[in-house]
C-alpha cells in the first residue's frame, strides 16, 4: 500500500525498493531493518524472523539453486556495486501494470560496464 501512495520512493538513490528487469526489488537486509525502526521495533535479531516469515509467504522469486536472495549490479560509468536484493513479481503489488514505475536502468542482472 505505502508503494501504491507513494509514501515509499522507488527507483531512487536510497530507495529501499527499485523496478528492473521486469520485477520489483526490495533490498536486502536493509527493507526489513527499516520496516522494524519505522514500527518501534528494531532489535539486533529482528530482521531475520521478519525475513523468515517472509519467505514464509512465497511471494518471493527464487534464484534457480533455491537461493532466496538475488545478486544485482548498480552500474555506474566506471564501476558496478553487487546488491543483494529480493525479487518479487510486479503483480505481487500492483493489480494494475499502468502503475509498474519504469525499470531502473542503473540495475542490471550483470556487472557489464559501458
């Protein structure tokens, strides 16, 4: 709901959330740690139950070994950054694919620097 209102910036520098290749994007740990600050409830351990009910839910898409996490590249023009994320189909969260925000082009499957 708080992607749909906008309350949760995607697609930005320090977004928790990002769109590319097709999927949504929830950065790993760090979507868990600030969902528990935001609520109050932030603990050394906390993350990972939240994490593990989580994968609980099977929203997620699996990596083809049954890995949960994924691991991205923010490219830069000199540089690419390994990012773990979790991915999650679009239609997990938007019901209506006109309001899928436009894929990140900075995020790719792939380390290639052009």
């Amino acid at each position: 709901i708080n992607l749909l209102e906008r309350r949760i910036t995607v697609n930005k520098v320090g977004s928790l959330v990002h769109v590319a290749e097709g999927h949504i994007l929830l950065m790993a740990p760090a979507i868990f740690v600030n969902f528990l600050v935001l609520h109050g409830l932030d603990g050394p351990k906390e993350h990972h139950k939240l994490s593990k009910r989580f994968v609980r839910l099977r929203l997620h898409v699996k990596r083809p070994g049954g890995d949960n996490l994924h691991d991205v590249f923010v490219v830069g023009a000199n540089k690419a950054t390994r990012i773990w994320v979790w991915k999650l189909p679009p239609s997990v969260i938007y019901d209506n694919p006109a309001y899928i925000p436009e894929d990140n082009p900075f995020i790719k499957s792939t380390p290639d620097i052009k």
